[in-house]
C-alpha cells in the first residue's frame, strides 16, 4: 500500500497528532555543587591523597559528558564542620564514622539540628565490629547508609541519586522524565549495585545524547536520562510506583526486606537478618505491579537461588546476587527488556535477532522492511515506545505509548502511525536549531547544519534567526496547505575559510592589486579539503535539487552595517553526474571565497572602515527553491518584503510595508528588474494593474531561470554566467503560470485573471492577491510582524514560492536583515520651507536625517533630448570622479536621468554601488523623453539605507507636484571637473540636506 493511500486509512486521531516538544534546559533544575566530608585525618587523608577524590569525581564527569562536577570541602571535627555550614551552601554531607572525637552519628545530629534539610549521608567500611554498632543506632537521621570500600564511582553514585530524588517530580511532570526503580534494604548490595547502574545508564546517555544535533544540545539532552530512585521497603516501593508509574521503566528488587520501617534500627547491613523481613515482599511487590502493567520489565535479585524457578513461571527476569556476573547480566537484562541499548528485534518463536537499529533514523529508514511477526511482538509489549523513553525521545515515546495494540490491530498502520511520528519529530527538533552535520544523519528530513566551528557569518546567522521565528511562531504554518519553512541549508562555517586561505597560501595575491579575473584564477586552482566529498554527495541526495552557494561574511547583513550584494552568489543545477556536480560545488565554494578579495569588495571596506583582511567568510549551501522546467529551474514566485514602505500610495501607510514579488530567481529582483510592487495589507490595490496601459507597461517582461545545461567549471566573476535571461513566453511554454498570471484579452481590451487563452500575459500575481489560492499577503504580514518584533528595528526579508496546481505552496523564507533607520530628529517642517531657499526639493524620496557636510554637486549634463546610449560612457566618467572622492574622504550629491545602478544601460546609468559609494544623496530626474520609474533594486536600496545616503525622485515634467531642481544655477557655476558627459562643481560652504523619511519628502538648501 502506497503510503498516502494508508495514510488515508489511518484514523484522524493517530493523525492529527501536536508533539509538544522538550526544554531539557528546564530539567535537573536542583544540582549538588558543594559536598562536606566529615572524615578522621585518616579517612581524610585516604579521600584525598591516596583516593584523588576530587580529580577522580571530576574525571568521572567528564569521562560521561556530564558538566558542573561538585566541590568537595573536607574537615575532620564537628568544630570545623560547623564553621564550613554557617559560611559556605553546602548541598550534601557525607560523614565517615572515626574516633570518638568524629563520630558519624554526632556530626549527623549536629547537622540535623542546624541545618534540617541538608541531606547526609554515611560512608562505612565493612565490618562485623561496625555492623554491631550500626545495630542499635537510630539511623533515620541519614537519607542512606553506603558501605565504602574506596570506590569514587560511590560518590558519584551518591551524588546523582540525591539529585533524581530532589528533581523527580518535576522533571516527571515537565517532560516525561523516566525512572528505574530498585527495591533493596541491603546497604551492601545497592552500595555494590548503584555504581554499575548509573555507570551503565550514564553512559547510554551520552549515546543516545547523540540523537541531538550539536553538541550544546547533546549535554542539555543527557538531562533526560532516566533516573534511579532506591527503595528499601515494600511500602515505600508501592508508594513511589503507585505516584509514577506512567513514567517507570522497569523494577529490579530483591525478594527479602521490609514491608514498613516501623522503627531506624531494621535497617540493618548485607548478612543481618532480623525478625521484621518478609520473605515474600519482592514476590508481592512484582506480583501487584504486574497485575497493572502485564509488559513492564520487573526483574527479581536474590541471593537465595531457590527464588529463581518461582521467579521465572510468574514471568520475572532473575538475577542470582551471587553471581559474580551479576552487574554484567543485569546490564543484559536492561538492554534487552528496558529500552537500553540498540533496538532489537527479533523473531518472537526463536528469540534470534532480525534486525538491530541504533538510533531515530535508521528506525525510521527500516520501520516498513521489519518482518510483520517480528514487528508485532514488540508493538504488543510497547517496546518500541519504552526505547524511545530511555533515549529521551519523549514526544514520540508519550504518543505511541497509547497507540497500543488493544486500540488499533493493524501491523501497516502501526507501521505508518511510528514513522509519520519520527517524521514529524525530527521535522520539529530540527526547526530553529543549528545541527553539527552528520552525514548518517543528514537526509531529505533534515534542515540546518553546520559544518566547522566557526561562525555561520551575517546570513548565516540570518537564516538561523529566521528558522527560529518560524519555530517560535506556530501560527506561519496554520494554513494546512501552505508549508512556511527555510530551504534545507549547510554552513561551511568561517574556520573553513580560514583553513583553505592559509594552507593554499592565498593572502599575498588576495590582498594586493591584481585584478578580479586574476584572483579568481588563483582561488580556482587551489584546494579544499577533501574530507568534505563525502559530506557534499550527502547534501546532493538529501536536497535533490539545485545548489545556491551564497556568501556569509561576518559582515554581511550585520545589524549596523549591512553589506548587501557585494559578494558572490553562484548556483549550481542537480546533475546525475555526482562528480561533475562536485567540481562545480568545489568550484562555487572558490569563487565565492574569491570575491571578498575583488576590486568592489575593497572599494566598499574602504567606504566602511573596515580592514579587508578580517573579513572572514562563511558559505551557505542551500538548495534553490523552484522547480524544474525542461532545461530551466525556478520558483514561481520571488520577493522582497520591507517592513517600511517609502513610497506609500492611495492608503498605504509607511509601517504597513511594502512586497515586491517577481516570477523566476530572485536575481531579477536584486539587478532591479520591473516587479510588481504590493502591500501586503492592501493587495487588492496595486497601482500597477490599475490601468491597462499601466498593466502592458510597467509589469514584467522578462525573468531569470538557472540554466541546468551549464555544467562546466568555467566560473566567471559574474556569478550569472548559468543564470538565463527569459521571456514570459518561455514561461507559457512550461506551464509554470498557473494562479500568477492574467490574459490580456485583445478583442474585449480587458484584463482576465486566468493565465489560460489567447493574448499577452501580465505577471499580475491575481490568484494569490486576489483571490486567495494561497495566503501569501497574510504569511507576509506574519513575516513582516514577527521578524521585526524579533530584531527590534524594520527588516527586509527575501523570500520565495512554489505554486502547485492543486493549490498548495511552499513558501521560503531565505534572507533577514535589519534596515539600518537614522534616528535624527527634524526640528521643522520641510514643506514650508521657501523654494527659493531651495537647490532641490523632492516630494518623492527616501531617506530620513539631517546632514550638513557637503559641498560637492556632480551631475550628468542632460537637457530636454536625452540620449541613453552614452549611459556606459557615463558611468566610467562617474567612476573616476568617484574615486577621487574616496581617497579625499568627501561626499558629494550625485544628479543623473532615469536609474542609477540599472543593469539595462537604456534605463539608466549602469553604475555598481563601489562606482557611487561616496555619493551622500542621490537624485534620479524624469525628463519628458526619458521618463523612467524608480530604481527597484533592493540591494541598490538596501545600501542606500545602510549609509544614510539620500535618494530623491524629482519629475520635471510635473512642477506643479513641487519637486524642482535649480540646474541653471549649477550650469551657471564654474567646473571643478568636467567631461562631455559629466560636471563636477563646488559650493563654498555646504548645502543642508533634510529629508523626511516619514512623509517622503527631502530637500537640499543652498548656503
């Protein structure tokens, strides 16, 4: 049966199931952290010179992952004690009886009195003299006697029991934690036994620690272990079973003690026997548990091996106490029937093994490969749940446990019900967590992970913060038919860069003047290590898709200084030539590498501050969000999302943000491709559609796909040398239009909202705008609402979507970064002032502040005609002058027709922001032959904003919308430069640049 098909058959309550995942941070809460030894000299001496105790305990803890080891503070007199109890927190006592002068019982009793909730403890060495003397003493003052034979694995011991018993009832109730029960009045037995149970159970949980996905979270996750809890008598055992036995996974006891502790002195060592045993308390105890749970594991001890038969026909496991195997096969008997251990399953006729599985996701990989007999004996004895507890997989072991046989007898569905539940888990565990990558781990369930210990660099740490908004907001994935995620994602993190700089001996070439192509050529040739091959061909079987290797520098998208498109972003297409597809991996990693060290990436540092050489780059893998086209491979739909709106219109409100959403790969977007521009809140409104004219005109026309065809390695400097420049028809042809696109129906000259029938399609976005296939202005208003509570500032996030034609989407989130927000204060109103007092003045522009630092104007010379085919020659004049500026450490005010920074010469001036970097305000005219819209760019934007430039939009051929420029009066002043393009004059004093980035206005008054 297919799996949707069983799926379908499955009931809607083992379906629609909520895991509620584990703060393990919250867990073993109460620590012991100072311990006082009251011991004679010699005891003292045997403690910490012969014995190491402190060094050993502390070995110990570090030998099973465990962190915060005791201190441990020795004295030898109850004078000394006294002092370190009223001046240190101590959180346990352990008294070794002595001389008269340092008897056990005294101290104990002068604790007692002091301090009554202090446990303590007595360590004594075995012997008939002591066991005498022990006889008659009043006992109950100790929370447990221990026999001590020099063993520091009894400390330990000791020190993790008090704490199960201190944090036991919380951790129960707050996660599920499991317990082990041991039933056993012989202090010699359980001081022999406790040593090897927590040894054994300790170091299973550090290798079921293992099931986390990075270190921090392995330690935090070792605070589910199961805990031990020791009691000594049949009602004391009763009372702890009856309180949590939902949460117990197995009892281990001995046949002979107590069925009360009517009085301290029963309690009585290993060989004395006294009148108030019961010879049946173990079989009564094991026999009423057993009558409430018919599958939890009990196993009988005794020393009298008469026991055994008796044990075994009421369906015990036994274990002889005299057996000098005895910890051995007590292990045996917690791995087989406890959870403990690899899962086992096995033939229910021969007991043999069938198949062994190590962790969560080879369970998951064999669930449906299990022989069907072999997989219901242990759906029927809850195995499969018992295991999952002792791993501290609690969400999934809490669920199945009441997926029992005796509910649902259907070994496929039982099969399917665990499966969707790893599934569903993993999928949660991963969300918002950095994984450490495991290449046995990491597969099409997985999500994020980290390869090496550096940083994840600024859109590392972006992409990171994203997927933990996600986590933190459950309401993104409320519409059951859109999922809200990150694409599945690697991090070569920034030691990785590190060590391929320096053992390729890269630095001396990188920092000096040789030219990009030069560079590249260097990077290109050199080598990455090869031990990340294998960890690639996993990242390929995983995602299956396409590969964006995309830069992460320390820098990039930081919260003050966001660095936005300066370095390189290559991808890679999915090919069945795994080797192939290696080299370009390797390939793009290079290049990428490359590009800190490129002309612009310097130019830029310089504009910055900053010092090229500590910049250090990390590098996303991450496979591209689209789908496969023939040859072509892009998402439906791209966007940019700004929590402010500078160009608010109609009822557009400033804080109501503003989208801009593209057909293909998000590179249109970036090179300032024609997008449609909507408000999530008004998405019914776009100024766009509004007229036909403006719906022909002013929507896409064009759009990029990764070309899967280019697989060589002949990496460029333009990291879209693979990227495709298409038409929409090219999309009509791949049928990838559905829900995004209208029909301009010719004959009616009207707009339909359907991509079907004849006639020019418009890329209007209709079926998600306006008629709500997918919920994508509500997802925006979350993303835009949630990111910047988080960051605390006004964000801008890219995203992408894909559109099934069944009407379920996936939507992407891929970048966050903070839009850097000047908090001047404008003290008066810019639109009362003069115009006379006026350069320039703009109704339409971006930018928010007060500068008065600048004295230089440089424009282009343009008049009524204006011819855009000197625009390359325009920009190289700029460019010059430009860096002139740089090394003088000047800004100037930059004026200019059409879009500056445009990749389409025809539109503007096709500058790169390090052509422009010391502009302070940048003005874009409209003239009556040359009337081009705004610049879309959002990196253009982005930079923009991040160094305070201004950006003013003035239409000349519209005066009486109040925006002007004086340029006679700048042909009227003399050049300080000037070419047959482009003139460069001076003020003598500076201007006054003000700019409202509320009301969209700004203004630059002359001196």
């Amino acid at each position: 049966m297919a799996d949707h098909q069983m799926q379908e058959n499955i009931p809607n309550v083992w379906t629609k199931f909520i895991l509620k995942d584990v703060n393990f941070v919250d867990l073993m809460l109460r620590r012991i952290t100072n311990v006082l030894i009251v011991a004679n000299p010699y005891d003292a001496f045997m403690l910490e010179d012969d014995g190491r105790i402190e060094e050993k305990i502390y070995n110990e803890y570090m030998g099973l992952g465990l962190r915060y080891p005791p201190m441990f503070i020795q004295v030898s007199t109850i004078e000394e004690a006294k002092t370190v109890l009223a001046s240190t927190q101590i959180d346990l006592v352990i008294c070794m009886p002595g001389n008269a002068d340092n008897d056990a019982f005294t101290v104990a009793h002068a604790v007692k009195d002091k301090f009554p909730d202090i446990p303590c403890v007595v360590l004594t060495p075995f012997s008939h003299g002591i066991t005498r003397r022990m006889k008659d003493e009043d006992l109950s003052i100790f929370d447990y006697v221990f026999c001590w034979l020099g063993n520091t694995n009894l400390i330990l011991s000791i020190i993790k029991l008090i704490e199960d018993k201190m944090n036991l009832e919380h951790d129960v109730e707050e996660a599920g934690v499991q317990m082990l029960l041991l039933v056993e009045d012989s202090i010699r037995y359980y001081s022999s036994i406790l040593p090897n149970l927590y040894n054994y159970i300790l170091q299973q949980s550090k290798n079921f620690a293992t099931e986390a996905l990075n270190r921090h979270a392995a330690t935090m996750r070792m605070r589910g272990r199961p805990k031990v809890v020791l009691a000594r008598t049949y009602n004391e055992a009763i009372e702890i079973y009856e309180r949590y036995k939902e949460n117990c996974l197995g009892v281990i006891s001995d046949v002979r003690f107590p069925l009360s502790m009517k009085q301290p002195s029963e309690v009585a060592l290993a060989g004395a026997t006294t009148d108030e045993k019961d010879a049946e308390a173990g079989f009564k105890l094991l026999e009423t548990i057993r009558a409430e749970d018919e599958y939890l594991p009990l196993v009988m001890e005794s020393a009298e091996t008469s026991n055994r038969e008796r044990a075994e026909k009421e369906g015990f496991k036994f274990v002889d106490k005299n057996s000098k195997m005895l910890s051995v096969e007590l292990r045996h008997l917690m791995e087989e029937h406890m959870g403990f251990g690899d899962f086992i399953f096995r033939n229910p006729n021969t007991h043999e093994e069938v198949m062994r599985v190590r962790n969560l996701k080879e369970l998951q990989d064999n669930i449906f490969t299990i022989p069907n007999d072999s997989m219901l004996y242990h759906v029927e004895r809850n195995h499969m749940s018992r295991w999952l507890c002792a791993r501290a997989i609690f969400p999934v072991s809490s669920f199945l446990k009441h997926v029992t046989w005796h509910e649902l007898q259907d070994i496929d569905t039982h099969r399917q019900i665990i499966f969707d539940a790893i599934v569903k888990y993993r999928h949660m565990k991963n969300i918002g967590v950095v994984a450490e990558f495991d290449r046995v781990r990491f597969d099409r369930y997985a999500h994020f992970a980290r390869i090496g210990d550096g940083s994840l660099g600024g859109k590392g740490r972006g992409l990171a913060f994203l997927d933990n908004v996600v986590k933190m907001h459950p309401e993104f994935n409320q519409y059951e038919k859109v999922k809200v995620q990150i694409p599945k994602t690697v991090v070569l993190c920034t030691d990785v860069f590190d060590q391929f700089m320096e053992n390729n001996n890269l630095y001396e070439l990188a920092l000096s003047d040789a030219s990009d192509e030069e560079i590249l050529a260097a990077f290109l040739k050199a080598q990455l290590p090869d031990s990340y091959r294998d960890d690639f061909l996993t990242l390929f079987e995983a995602t299956c898709s396409p590969i964006a290797v995309r830069s992460s520098s320390l820098l990039e998208d930081s919260h003050y200084q966001p660095f936005a498109g300066i370095y390189s972003t290559y991808m890679i297409p999915y090919l069945e030539d795994r080797e192939q597809m290696l080299y370009m991996m390797a390939a793009a990693i290079k290049a990428v590498y490359a590009s800190v060290f490129y002309k612009e990436s310097k130019v830029y540092m310089t504009a910055t501050r900053n010092v090229i050489d500590q910049e250090k780059m990390a590098v996303i893998l991450q496979e591209v969000v689209g789908k496969t086209y023939g040859n072509h491979y892009y998402p439906n739909v791209s966007g940019v999302l700004r929590s402010i709106n500078y160009y608010p219109v109609n009822n557009e409100k400033a804080e109501e943000g503003i989208a801009s959403l593209a057909l293909g790969l998000g590179k249109y977007i970036v090179d300032g491709g024609q997008t449609l521009r909507v408000s999530p809140y008004h998405p019914n409104h776009v100024l766009q559609l509004s007229r036909n004219d403006f719906a022909m005109r002013d929507t896409q026309n064009h759009f990029y796909a990764l070309d899967m065809t280019r697989s060589g390695t002949d990496f460029k400097v333009d990291d879209g040398f693979n990227i495709k420049k298409l038409e929409i028809k090219d999309a009509i042809e791949d049928n990838s239009l559905h829900f995004i696109a209208s029909t301009y129906d010719v004959n009616d000259r009207r707009i339909r909202d359907t991509h079907l029938g004849n006639g020019p399609k418009i890329i209007s976005f209709a079926g998600i705008l306006q008629y709500d296939v997918i919920p994508l202005p509500e997802i925006l208003r979350m993303s835009m609402r949630y990111g910047e509570e988080a960051m605390r500032r006004p964000v801008e996030i890219e995203f992408a979507c894909n559109i099934n034609t069944d009407r379920t989407a996936e939507f992407y989130l891929l970048q966050i970064r903070p839009i850097v927000d000047s908090k001047q204060m404008l003290e008066e109103n810019i639109e009362e002032i003069p115009t006379e007092q006026c350069l320039l003045r703009s109704n339409n522009s971006l930018g928010h502040g007060i500068s008065e630092d600048v004295c230089d104007v440089v424009y282009v010379k343009y008049a009524e005609e204006y011819n855009a085919g000197n625009n390359p020659q325009v920009a190289l004049d700029i460019e010059t002058i430009n860096d002139k500026f740089l090394i003088e450490g000047k800004n100037y005010v930059l004026v200019g027709p059409g879009r500056w920074g445009s990749s389409e010469p025809w539109l503007g001036v096709p500058v790169k922001w390090a052509n422009i970097s010391a502009a302070k305000v940048i003005v874009e005219v409209a003239l009556k032959n040359y009337n081009v819209d705004p610049s879309q760019g959002t990196h253009f934007f982005q930079n923009l904003t991040s160094f305070g430039v201004g950006y003013f939009m003035i239409d000349t051929n519209h005066p009486e919308e109040g925006s002007i420029i004086r340029k006679d009066m700048l042909d009227a002043m003399p050049a300080i430069e000037e070419t047959e393009y482009v003139r460069h004059v001076r003020f003598e004093r500076p201007l006054k640049v003000m700019m409202d980035g509320k009301k969209q206005v700004g203004v630059i008054l002359r001196s």
